[in-house]
C-alpha cells in the first residue's frame, strides 16, 4: 500500500475529498444504526410485541445478510456499481422504515422490517468494499474512516436517549426515519472510483475465496465474536429500563461503550500487533465481559464494563479488516464483504432468536452463551494464527 508521502498532490487532494465522503456516508450509516439499535426494541415493546416476537424481529436483519445481501454485493461488483448500489440502497432503507412506522399487528410489521432490512443490511457491505478500495487506491487507514461512524452512533444514541424521556416510545421510529433519509442524501455525494484490475471476482490467487481456508477462518471467527453482541443489542435498553433505568442514562452506557470503540479506531494506526492478534483480544474480552453482564452488575461497575466495547467491537472489526484487505483481491472486495456478511447473518440469526428465547426464561443469564460464543471465535483465530501471518503486511491493515 503507498504512504501518503508517496501520492502526487494532485490524488492527496482526491484522497481527502474521498476521505470526507466516505466519513460522512459512516457518519449517517451508523448515525441510524445508533438510533435503531438501543431504541428500536423498546419502540416494539412501546407497541404491544411481546419478548419472543422482539427476538424473531430482531434477527430479520441477520437473516437478510445470508439471503438477500450477498446477491446485491455479487449484482453490484459484476456490473461496477458500487456508488449506485449504495444510493438505491440507502434510499430505499429509509422508505422501508417509514413503512415499518406505519405498521401496529405483530406480522405486520415483520414483514415491512423484512423488506426494510432487504435494502439496508446490504449498505453496510456495500460501504466497507467501497472504502477499502480507497484505502488501497489512496494509501489511506481504515479506521480514522470508520471513527466517524462510531461518533455517529454515540450522537444518535444520545439525541434518541434524550428524545425518549421527552416524546412516547411509539413515536421513536419516526426519529429512525428521520436519519435514515440523512444517509439516503449523503449517499449522493460520493465520488465515482475508476474499475479495479479485472480479474475472476471470486478468487484469492488461483484459488476461491470459499475454498481459501484462511478467508473462512477470518469470517467465520469474526462472526463468532461480533455476533455474540446479539443479547447485548437485542435486550440491553430493555433491561435496562425494567431496572429504572432512564433514557438518558441509557443512552449514556451506549455511549461509553461507543466512545471506546472510537478511541480504538482513531489509535488503530499504530497497532503494532498481528491484526489476528487483535481479533484476539477481541474475543478475550468479550468472554469477560458478558460473563460480567451475566451478573446484572449496578451501574457503578456496568458503566466501566462498557468500556470494553471498544475491544470486543472495535479491535475485532480493526483486525477483522485488516485480514480482508490482505486476503482479498480489490476486484473481489464487494465479493469478499458478501460473504463476511453471509456468514455474520447466519450465526448472528441464530444468536438473536436463540436470545429471545433465553432472555425470556432466564434473563440475564443470556450473556453466558454470548461469552461462549466470543470463546468459539477467539479459539478458531488462535488455531488459525500462524497460517494468517504476513510479515510484510502492516498491523493496522489500512
């Protein structure tokens, strides 16, 4: 990858413009993640769904990712479509959310989530591949980019924590609404990237990136521990507010754990670690950390404890990516986030519904099988550690 001492002045200044682009697309991205994620399930419960019709609801955007989403990742890397597919896609998310808004009856509003989540579970994938085919193009570093997502959400989290105390539950969808077509707009300031090399769209080398067993470990591990943070997103606010919890305190435990996650990625640079060493770390941390929040701990240890979302969260998505830009080929990086998600959507599906099933008969308790599946991950890395090492290939992986 080329230093930013190495690029002309000319493509410096091309590499800011796409740098401020794509921080602003993650600002508003996950600016709507960080307004649906804690406050969406307690909408659902402000309009009558029950525990374990939250728990099928919330794992519709899991699913979507190993149905729908790698056919629109495939669709918009053979036709060159990137920009395009981010523009229909963000826009269409935030149709779909007004739709949702308009729906009361439990199917009812599973099938309009369904549809939503069609279109905007792919944005994301579609994001990442668009960005680190800057990050290679432009000598950039990935997580300086990814930061203004994470500010996003702790700044979503924060206006929906202070809204819920203010305006009823039932209307926080609108608020949903509101930033999903901030994204939609922002989408179209995106600059066009030339083609990469042409070359097969699914190969590592000679090699397929679903035959690659270091490109599998690195997903499969990824997911594992990304996805034992289901109980987390799914219940948390809820428990939280049963145990007085107010919205605005809330919003702040969001906000810690985010806060971490931003310190990670703006000192990702200068990691000096194996990003599968990062990955984990990752995985360590969560282990210790859902078997804390197993506990029920008050607020004075639960607000430390959220700290360390920005190991459990940031440093696996840090080494995550730094392993795929390393495995996989720029013309297959659309491909190669496809598949990421796929595999996340699979095992982060049954980590939902499995939690709705959990959480209601044993409450907290539900944070004992996230801490395994964070063992599960951490386990597959390390077996995989030595065959993942390239020493010619920096630690922050762009």
């Amino acid at each position: 990858m080329p230093s930013a001492a190495q690029i002309p002045i000319a493509s410096r200044a091309a590499s800011r413009r796409f740098a401020g682009r794509a921080g602003l697309l993650y600002g508003t991205l996950f600016g709507l993640i960080g307004t649906h994620t804690p406050f969406f399930p307690v909408w659902l419960k402000a309009i009558g769904i029950d525990a374990s019709w939250i728990g099928i609801i919330s794992a519709v955007p899991a699913v979507t990712r190993f149905t729908v989403l790698p056919f629109v990742t495939a669709l918009a890397e053979r036709r060159h479509a990137l920009r395009g597919a981010i523009v229909l896609t963000a826009f269409a998310t935030a149709v779909g959310f007004a739709l949702t808004g308009t729906q009361r009856l439990p199917f009812a509003v599973f099938a309009a989530y369904v549809a939503t989540c069609a279109m905007w579970t792919p944005t994301v994938p579609l994001t990442e591949a668009y960005t680190l085919r800057g990050v290679l193009r432009y000598g950039l570093k990935y997580g300086p980019l990814r930061l203004w997502g994470s500010a996003a959400f702790v700044l979503g989290a924060l206006a929906c924590g202070l809204l819920v105390d203010v305006i009823a539950a039932e209307r926080l969808i609108w608020i949903i609404v509101a930033v999903a077509a901030l994204g939609a707009a922002s989408s179209l300031g995106l600059q066009y990237l030339e083609r990469p090399a042409t070359g097969s769209p699914v190969t590592h080398g000679d090699k397929p990136l679903m035959r690659d067993g270091g490109f599998l470990a690195v997903i499969v591990a990824a997911a594992l521990i990304q996805s034992s943070h289901a109980a987390y997103y799914a219940f948390a606010s809820i428990n939280w507010q049963a145990h007085g919890l107010g919205g605005l305190t809330i919003a702040g435990l969001w906000g810690i754990g985010v806060l971490a996650e931003i310190a990670v990625f703006a000192l990702s640079p200068r990691f000096i670690l194996e990003p599968a060493s990062l990955m984990a770390i990752g995985a360590c941390s969560a282990i210790v950390r859902w078997v804390i929040m197993a506990q029920e701990p008050q607020l004075a240890i639960l607000a430390p404890v959220q700290l360390a979302h920005g190991l459990t969260f940031g440093l696996t998505q840090v080494g995550t990516m730094g392993l795929l830009v390393r495995l996989v080929p720029d013309h297959a990086m659309a491909r190669g986030q496809g598949y990421f998600a796929a595999c996340s959507g699979i095992i982060t599906s049954v980590a939902s519904i499995l939690s709705g099933i959990v959480y209601a008969h044993y409450g907290q308790g539900v944070y004992h099988v996230m801490a395994g599946m964070g063992a599960a991950g951490g386990i597959l890395i390390l077996l995989m550690r030595r065959r993942l090492h390239h020493p010619h290939s920096s630690a922050s992986g762009g």
